[in-house]
C-alpha cells in the first residue's frame, strides 16, 4: 500500500462512508478502479478524489488498533478512503426488505438514493474488486460476497465460431460442449482433476486451424438463409453445478472500454463466462457448505483461464460484472 496520510479524527471516520482495505491494496488500484467508472474524476489535492461537484474519495489514511474496535472492523485492515457525499435519504425501509441485508439493511431507516447511493453503489463494487468492506456512516459494516468477482466478460473485436470456441476453452474446461450440440446427460462430465490449465500461447498451427474454421463457417453462412448470431457453451460439475459461455453482440460497451480502437468501431462480440451453482439458495445457510466454497473457488480459477484463453484467440479485454477491467 502507498503511504498514507495522517489519520482522521475518530468522529471524522464515523460520519462517512468509508473503504475498508488490506495492506496489499494499491492507492494506485483504488484510483484506476475509480477512473473506470468515473473518467473525468480529477485529483485536487495530494490525496483527494474528487468525482463531482460535492463528491471526494480521500486516503488512504492509516488505522491503528483503537479504531478498529471503535469501528468495528477486522485487524487485517490497515487503511481507508473516505467518501464525501451529500446526504440524500429517503423513507424508512419495509421491515421485510430491510432483512436481506446490504444498503436495504444499513439504511432500513431512511432509505439511500440519488447520488450518494449512487457513490455507495461505486464503493460496494471497489470492495468486490478489492477483498475490501465499506462501512457506512450509520455504522454497518458491509462484506463482498464469497462468489463475488467470478463471472468475467471478454469483450474482442473477433468473433469465434462454435467449434472455435470449444478448442480455445477444452484446456480449462475439458469436455465443454456448444449447446447446440448438448443433448441431455445421465450423469454430469466430471471435471478433470487438478487445477485448469493455464492459457497457453496460440502456435501457428493453432492459429491456422482457428482460421480454417473461420473461414469454413464463412463459407457455409453464405450458403444458407439463416446467420448465426449468438450462441453458447457449456461444462458441468457432478455436483449439478454448470459453467457457461454465452457469446453475442455486445449490448454495451463498459466505460473503460469506451477509448479503445477496436470498440469504437463497432462489431464488439461479449464473451461471458458465468458460473452456476446446483443451488445458489446453500449461500445463505451458516456456515456456507464447504464442498460449495470449493467449487466456487474452483470455478473461480476456470473461468480465468477461459477467460485467457479467449483473449489469446479473440483479442479485447476482460471484465467483471461491474465493469472494471480484469487481468484473469
């Protein structure tokens, strides 16, 4: 972590917002997470943020042992970044809203909105990236959660044909199949044991074949009166649980993508690698299931080789479901 600066008043910390970070967070890190959602925020001072009229993120500033009681935060947290906001509150929250948790329950008394939810929003998501929490000024402390951050898009300018797309994946995903050639299963494709493959760089021959089958599926689509436009994959965990690629048109493009060449030209294809588990409802059991926090992990660690694998064939960049860029 960059140094920090002196440490704000107890009372100071308690009436804002607040990042929560580990040492290994990068004031650098927290500034491009920032600025890829908020491009025109500038540095006013040596450790200010400012995004808008009236808004700042300031820090990081250190945390000794005393206000970690006081806050009520972890002792691996070693920093925060502060957040200026004007207050905008709303109606008391339904009870039975108020009970699942999150912005709903830090502020079951006067509902968030408008900019400062807005803003709450932008840090809940830097906490996601991160591994950080936010407390809020009514003194919640909010954790990302476990699966948080393992769904990746791949955005590129090439579009890769079904076949294509299932020998890029085989290495992290052995025995992906394209749905259109999925038929129902007895028993689930157990996963091959170990970790996925790492990604390796395309060999000519690779390449070439990659080509050829474009090329193949050029030659067919202009042979028949229907275009493929979307499609997907799919690879199973005995458990029931599935991972999943669906490729399309791109609806929109993130913000941080939004200076690239390629993406300003048009044509952008979305890969997305999303993981299923057999029965999401397990998260909310005390404690998680165990075999379900590993295949989480397990899941979270194949997708970023597909998703190097995807970026080798196709080009782009990554992201994560909040539209930050990733490095999988």
């Amino acid at each position: 972590m960059s140094d920090a600066a002196a440490a704000p008043s107890l009372d100071l910390l308690r009436s804002r917002h607040v990042l929560a970070v580990a040492e290994d967070v990068l004031a650098e890190e927290v500034e491009s997470l920032v600025l890829s959602r908020h491009p025109s925020a500038v540095r006013t001072e040596s450790d200010v943020l400012t995004l808008g009229a009236g808004v700042h993120l300031s820090g990081p500033f250190p945390l000794d042992g005393g206000a970690h009681r006081d806050l009520g935060l972890p002792a691996w947290v070693v920093a925060l970044y502060l957040l200026t906001c004007p207050p905008d509150r709303g109606h008391p929250v339904p009870a039975e809203l108020a009970a699942t948790g999150g912005l709903l329950g830090a502020f079951a008394d006067a509902e968030v909105r408008g900019t400062e939810r807005e803003m709450l929003e932008l840090l809940l998501a830097m906490g996601r990236r991160l591994g950080a929490l936010v407390r809020t000024d009514t003194g919640h402390v909010l954790e990302p959660e476990v699966w948080a951050g393992v769904d990746l898009t791949v955005y590129a300018p090439v579009w890769l044909y079904p076949d294509a797309l299932v020998h890029v994946l085989t290495p992290a995903l052995p025995g992906v199949q394209a749905l259109t050639d999925v038929q129902p299963a007895e028993e689930p494709v157990p996963p091959a044991p170990g970790r996925p493959e790492a990604a390796a760089e395309l060999d000519d021959g690779e390449r070439a074949w990659l080509h050829a089958e474009a090329d193949a599926y050029d030659a067919h689509a202009l042979a028949q009166p229907e275009v493929l436009e979307s499609y997907g994959t799919i690879w199973r965990y005995p458990s029931g649980g599935v991972i999943t690629a669906s490729v399309a048109a791109a609806d929109e493009i993130p913000v941080v993508l939004a200076g690239a060449d390629w993406a300003r030209e048009g044509g952008v294809l979305a890969y997305e690698l999303r993981w299923y588990p057999a029965d999401d409802q397990q998260w909310h059991r005390d404690p998680v299931p165990a075999g379900l926090r590993t295949e989480c992990a397990d899941a979270r660690e194949r997708i970023e080789a597909a998703g190097r694998a995807v970026l080798a064939a196709a080009g782009g960049q990554a992201t994560d479901d909040d539209g930050f860029l990733v490095q999988p």
